[in-house]
C-alpha cells in the first residue's frame, strides 16, 4: 500500500525552494530584488539613528554573458547603524533571524530579503558573502559567510578583525549574483528615482554594469523623527497575542496588565473596558480561564471606547514632502494631496498618504498612472493585485468629472508599523478591509477637490469660449449700430465684453 | 547609542505574523483558504491511491455573526489514503513538516495550507483541531491538537485509538474558524464547481452554513495514473542541490551519480556530457573541487543534447478531458484546445494545456474571461498578477481577427512537479520565463486555428450578403427580361443563385 513519507523542512530549505514567493523569480527580478532588498536594509539601519542616508550601490560584471544571464558583484555601502559582530553570520546567514520582527515602522518586515539575496547569490555561484560592519567603535569585523541551507544556519568561512582609526560606522555587503541586468535596468532605474522621491534626505549612489554613475542627492539633511516601536492596539489581537502578553507579563493583575501592554489605554480606559467585559479589575491574568481569554480578545474588539492609535509611532511622509516629491518628479498642473488620521487593522496602526496630480508633464494614458509606496519604499511589481489599485478602479471617476484617459496620476503611501504584503517579496499589499475603507476614503477626499477643480475648468472654458462669441460678434453689432444711428465714434468694445465676463463670473 | 536588538523566530511564528502570504488575509479569504487547503490534501489523499475521491465538506454556523464575522465548525471528510498515526499530529500541527517537499504533481506544495488553517482556527478561536484517520488498518486514531507557535511544534490535548470494524479509510478534520461566509461564498462556490470540472472523476459535497446541499458528483470512475516521483532533470539544476546529491548519493564515479540521479540521462548521455564538460567519466564526485562543481552546474545548463523531461511524472488533463470539462461547464459554439509537449523550468517538468472557446453560452464581456488551473486546481484570486493572464494581454489579437469585446473564454492549465506559484496562497504563477514562453506558443497554436474559425465566419457571413443580395434582385430581373423577351417561362432563380454561390465558395 503506498503509503505517504514525511519530513521536516529548514525555513532557509523552504525559501530556497520557494523561491519564487521572496520575489527571486527570474534573473531579472532577482538582480532587482537583492539590490532593493540590501538598499532597503540600509536606509532603515541609518534612519534608525537618525543620520542621513549615503548609499553606494555598484553592480559590477564579472562573468561573460550568457543567454541573457551573467554573474556580478553587488556591493552595498551604508553610513547607518552597524551591526555588533556577535549579530552578524546570523543576520545574514540564517533565515527568520532579524531585528525586524517588532511593532515599528521599518521597511523591512519579514527578516528575510538581506538573506534570501545571499542565498540566491550562494546557489547560482557557489561563492561567500562579505560582509563588513562598524558600529563606529574601535573595531571593524569582516566576515565571510555561507548559508547551510538544510540546516539554516550561517557557515563562517572567514573572519577578520581590524582597527577603526577613522571611526567609520556602516555596513558594506559583497556577494556574487546571477541576473539578468539588461532586462531589470528599468525597474532597478525607476526604484531608484521613486526610493529618492519619497526619502530626499538620503544620497543614493548607483554606479551600473556599464560603470554610469547614477546619483540621486538629498535636497534636504532634515530628517523625520525615527519611528518608535510601539505597543499593540486592542483591536485585532488575537488569543495567541493575548497569550504570549500574559506569559511574559510581570504584571499580574489584569488592570495593569492592559495598562502596560496595549497602546492607548491607561488606567480609565482599561477600567471602563473591564466593567464592559464583566471581569474584576483585580483578577490575577494567569488565572484566566481559556473561555475568559477568547471572550477577553472577542470584547478588545468590540469596545468602541478605546482611542485610535497614536500617530507618534508612524512616520509619515507628511504633505509638504509628499507635495514637493510629486511636483519635482512629475511636474504636474494641478496637484492636492491628502494625510489621513492614523487607522489600524488587526493591531497595527496606519496611516494613508494621497496625492492626485493632474496635468503638465503627466503623459496621457489609457489609464491612470500609479504610484504605490510603503514605509517609503516604492512598490513596482504586480500592480493590479495591489489594494490601491482595486480600490482607485471601484471608484465611479465620471461623478468626479475624471476620465482614465485624462493625464491623472494616483500616489498612494501606507504607512504602518506592520504593512501587510501580500508576498514576502513586498510587490503588493493585501486588500485587508480596514486599508481598503482608508485608501477609499483618502481618494474620495482629493477627488472631491479634484472635481472642483475639472468643475472650474469646464466652467472657464465655457466661459472662454462665451466671450470669444461676445469678442467676435460685438465690435461688427457695434460698427453696423453707429453707422445706424449715423454716429463717428464707436462704444468702446472692451467695457461691454468685461461687463459681460463679470456677469458670465457671477453666474 | 541605539543598536537593534536581533531575535530567531519560528517558522510558524512567522506565518502567524504574515498570514496574509498565505493567503489568510481576512475573514472572508480566510474561509475561502482553509476549505481550499483541506479539500486539496484530500484529493491529493485520494488520487494517491487511485481511488476516486469522495469529499464531504460541512461549514456549520457555532457564533453569533458580528459585523460580517462568525465562528463556524468546518468538517472536511476523505477516503483517502489516511495517515500514520506517528505523522497525524506534526502533519497538522507543525509548520514546514509534510510529505509535500517531492518532485512529484501534486495540489500541494508548501506542506503549509492544512496548517495554517488550523492556526488560524487556533488563534480566533482557541480551540484544539480535531484529526481523525486511518489507513485502513485494524485501527482508527483520533487526535485532538493545538499548535504552539512560538517552538512550532503540536501539543496533543487529546488522543483516542478506536477499532476500525468498518475498515474505513480517510481523513477527517474538523475545526472552529472565524470568517466572513456571506462574503466568501461566490468564491466558493466557483471554487467548487471549477473543481469539479477538473476532477471529473471526483464526488464534491458541499453543506454550506444555511445547510443548503451542493452535490457535484462525478461523471466517469476513470482515474488518470498517479503521478511518479520523479528525479531533477539537469537543465536548471543549482549549486546547492548539485551539492546535496552529490552528499547522499552511493555512487561514487560521476558517470554513475548522473546516470542515477538525474532524469533522462542514461549512459549514452552522461558519458557525452561529460566528454562536453571536460571531466573523466570515473571522476569521484566527492573529489570534485568547488569551481569544477560550478562549472559542471552552469555545463549541465548549457548542454544542448539532454532529452527533454519525460511527461510520464505528470498527470495532465488531456485533450479529450478538457474539452469535455469546458464544453459542460461553458456550452461554447466553437472550442480548440492543444496541450503541449512537455516541457522544463530550473529543471522541473511542466506541461501547458489550454482551450480557447468562442460564442454559445460565453457572455460578451470588456475582457477575456481566463479560467486559470494548475494541478488541477483552480486559481481564483489575482488574476492580473498571473504569468497566463499577462500573455494573453500581450498578444495582438487583431492578427488573430479576435476582440476583448468578443465571447470568448481562455482556459490554461499548467500542470508540474512543482508550480512556480508566486504567492503561498496558490493565488497566482510567477512569470518564469520558460512557463511564459510556453503559454504563449499554446496561444499561439490555438490562436491560429480560432483566427481560422473567424476567417472563415466573417467569409461566410459576406458570403450570406452577397447572396442575400443576388436573392433579393435576381427574381426582379428575371421578371424583367422574361417580359422583355416576351417568353413566358421565367429561368430557375435557384440555379442561377447556387452558380454564383459556387463562385463565391471557389474565391
């Protein structure tokens, strides 16, 4: 009888089987996504001390091609954190090992694209990743790493210590990868500038296979306030959330337990929560039943009284940036944008960023342009699974007096402290209802203006086209009434049509 | 200074944390996901065996329904081939741990879905999952388990050993899940009946929460052979999986290790290739240096004379099935279907099949519709991410006199030892460009022969005006020059029109 035979995987051996769901699909997404990955890691590790980005890409041939694929040297170089020597083999040389996986906003989220580029880099060439690193001590650590992928663990195949004598901090990551640079040019391109227009604090350095420097300088050394890490919201926790809180907690009652462990609820709200679900202020948590627990979670979700989430842990984008961003790369002639208040799903605070830009340097399409980015990073695979972009075609655009064809272009930020990707790629963000009713909502808002503004333009062209009647008609009714009325001079022309243009601007 | 703080997590953990990559995005694809997976195993169950698959599926209502969402009791029953008590709790209750990781056609891939469903279930609900199964043996074994996340590994709450005097055989999982039905339904309901229309062979019993009954029974008992097991084919093999063969494989010259671990290479082959690559056929493959086990990697891709995989691994549908399944479910006027050879992608077998269907039955819609399978499977979610999807929307119809305004359905099944699907939710295939190509030759194929059909529709249809034109002033002019020639007897009109209905046919 046949019978089925199972076995135990390594989270590396899944990804490295799978690894078309971290976004290393071909040769050309995959040159792509190491390099978006690492860049990625880079701007979070600078921000995070609050230090402007320098970054240093270059992508250097070293094998002939063939058949479209050819192996590279990839070098990043940052100026941000570092990272402790004990930290890093694992945070390069073992999936699901991270700094990542907190309540903050970051751009990484899975603790796998830095991996997952070395692991792909390793099965095609074969060779070790160097990694250097300064936390700006006395002291910088090179290392060179495989990963065993069957057992997820990193190989240390060499390790070097050296002086710091110029105090440098920052993380330089070679490895060897196979890809298919031609194909990825546009996208790697067009990552670039997008990453430069929603990050202008950082200088981005991108020298190509060809040796083209690519440089994209910050146009401001302001930076925002790093985002915090946060404390989950009582909306959307679930039992094993409550579970682990409880575990971990050392307080013991459940008044303070909920005072110390949720975002927003101090000692009033927890009571008025408390009396909602009918539990004693004063009950020790580790006594909950299992029942009392999954009532616990079910009523965190139906309390109406706890606050929305405290923006202070997000880091938006902000309408001033998000306008000079727009302006500066797409030169429109009309442009609104919109900040929504901070929203949360499943625990998470977010906040969504608008813009609607209309007109100038806009190409006219056979539908709108869209840009999607979040935690200010630029999205730019699989579009039409994204929740922005079903969203932004459920919308009725002839009430706004808007047509796809028209020269629109759609901007679209979530930001969170955990954005829910679709794929471990980050191509698209999932259609979780709470983010869809926001990114409705924000585009309702602009569109409203951007309907006023259509209104106003169809209004004005009327109007123009009215007075070029008026301008064409009335000097020949002004010349054939005098010479009626056997008069020389003529009425002057220019006050009747003003007076007519004031009455055609009250109506 | 800040210095992030780094941590390792659990593969299940990590799935909690993400469970939108796995398709559990909200409660209404969540639903959707858990009947999914467990309907999936059990035809894989089923088909394992040979024995056609009897599933019932029951979704009981157990809550109150609050805001959309509601606790339901799903049960989900086979007949198939069971499994081992020892395997029952990690197969449900770890993540990562199946019979699934094989070169093999199966529905599953991941060895994740029936899991997730479980912690899914687990984490809304807190309530242990209910396994009960058995191989047909004296025996049936009945598990009652939760899943503890953060060491991903199952906690057994209950277990129970009963005499099987029936000799039943199969599966049964029954566990609580919040969802969100009402809206899920047209997703399952479609998921059903395109099953269905796959597994023609198969018995669907569907009891939805109202209790309404949906029955698909089967039309044929008929079951395709099994798929085999099959060994890595040499185009597309890696550095890491070159390496592991080459760790476990007895054999110790390199003559006999490809002879034995690689698909179609036979003496006559290797001994070619390796004449090709430069190496000695009595070569020990222990003894091969990092770089000769580079270049014998990117040699075995560039070999021009391995056979292309053998399709005997693989379970396609077939011409005559798919036509029978399209021709019932979409009743068109005209259908063509091809499948092609088979072909290969990083060394996985895969075979495309595809129908294109015009008219009948088919609604006229602004798009073609695309019914997408892969293993038999239907996939309903993200159609616009999908490699099929992009193909179709990259031809030039017109050359095919074909419009997306037309009724027309295109049906593509890929069937492979392992689909590149992009997400862990089985929503959509990456575009790989082998897969990518082969659609588009299938397209082609049968695009060439619906261009035939409409060719000789539009000559029909001029030819039916012209007729209709002859009709219609024939008669007048043969009254008029009967009577003009003063005869009597006027010339047979259906001669003369069928003469230059004969001309019209030659031209």
């Amino acid at each position: 009888m046949s019978q089925s035979s199972f076995q135990e995987i390594s989270a590396s051996d899944f990804f490295y089987r799978n690894r078309d769901i971290a976004g290393f699909t071909n040769p050309s997404r995959a040159i792509f996504a190491a390099i978006r990955e690492l860049v990625e890691n880079s701007l979070d590790a600078a921000e995070s001390l609050k230090i402007p980005p320098d970054i240093y890409v270059r992508l250097l041939p070293v094998g002939k091609e063939d058949n479209g694929s050819q192996v590279f040297k990839l070098r990043v170089e940052d100026n941000g954190s570092g990272i402790q020597p004990r930290f890093i083999p694992s945070a390069f040389g073992q999936v699901l090992y991270g700094s990542k996986y907190k309540l903050k906003q970051m751009r990484g989220t899975f603790g796998l694209g830095g991996k997952m580029a070395v692991l792909y880099g390793q099965i095609m060439t074969h060779k070790p990743a160097a990694i250097t690193s300064s936390t700006g001590q006395a002291k910088i650590y090179s290392f060179k790493l495989m990963i065993d992928i069957q057992r997820n663990r990193p190989i240390i195949v060499d390790r070097k210590v050296l002086i710091n004598k110029e105090k440098w901090r920052g993380t330089i990551v070679e490895f060897f990868i196979e890809g298919d640079y031609l194909r990825a040019m546009p996208k790697i391109l067009e990552y670039f500038k997008q990453t430069a227009m929603v990050n202008p604090y950082a200088n981005l350095t991108f020298v190509d296979p060809k040796g083209r420097l690519y440089r994209f300088t910050r146009s401001t050394t302001e930076m925002p306030e790093p985002p915090k890490e946060t404390l989950p919201h009582p909306y959307g926790v679930d039992v094993e959330l409550l579970q682990r809180l409880i575990y971990i907690s050392p307080h013991k009652t459940i008044v303070d337990f909920l005072k110390n462990h949720f975002h927003r609820v101090g000692n009033i709200t927890a009571k008025k929560f408390l009396a909602f679900t009918g539990l004693s202020p004063t009950k020790k948590t580790k006594k909950l039943s299992r029942e009392e627990i999954v009532t616990l979670t079910q009523n965190l979700k139906k309390f109406k009284e706890f606050l929305p989430p405290d923006a202070s842990c997000l880091s938006p984008l902000g309408n001033d940036l998000l306008k000079a961003g727009i302006m500066k790369e797409l030169k429109p002639e009309y442009l609104v944008v919109s900040q929504r208040k901070p929203s949360t799903y499943a625990g998470h605070p977010f906040i969504v960023e608008i813009g609607i830009a209309y007109g100038g340097a806009i190409a006219r399409k056979n539908s709108f342009q869209i840009y999607r980015f979040a935690n200010k990073i630029p999205l730019l695979y699989d579009e039409a699974s994204d929740v922005s972009y079903k969203v932004i075609n459920a919308i009725n655009w002839r009430r706004y007096k808007v047509t796809p064809d028209m020269p629109i272009a759609i901007v679209v930020h979530i930001c969170s402290t955990k954005v829910p990707y679709k794929t471990v790629g980050k191509e698209f963000i999932s259609d979780r209802e709470e983010i869809r009713r926001e990114v409705a909502n924000a585009l309702r808002e602009v569109s409203r203006k951007i309907h006023h503004f259509m209104s106003k333009r169809e209004h004005v062209d009327k109007e123009r086209k009215r007075i070029s009647i008026f301008a064409k008609y009335l000097p020949r009714i002004a010349e054939f009434s005098t010479s009626l009325a056997g008069k020389e001079t003529r009425p002057d022309i220019k006050k009747l049509i003003a007076s007519v243009r004031k009455y055609g601007k009250e109506e």
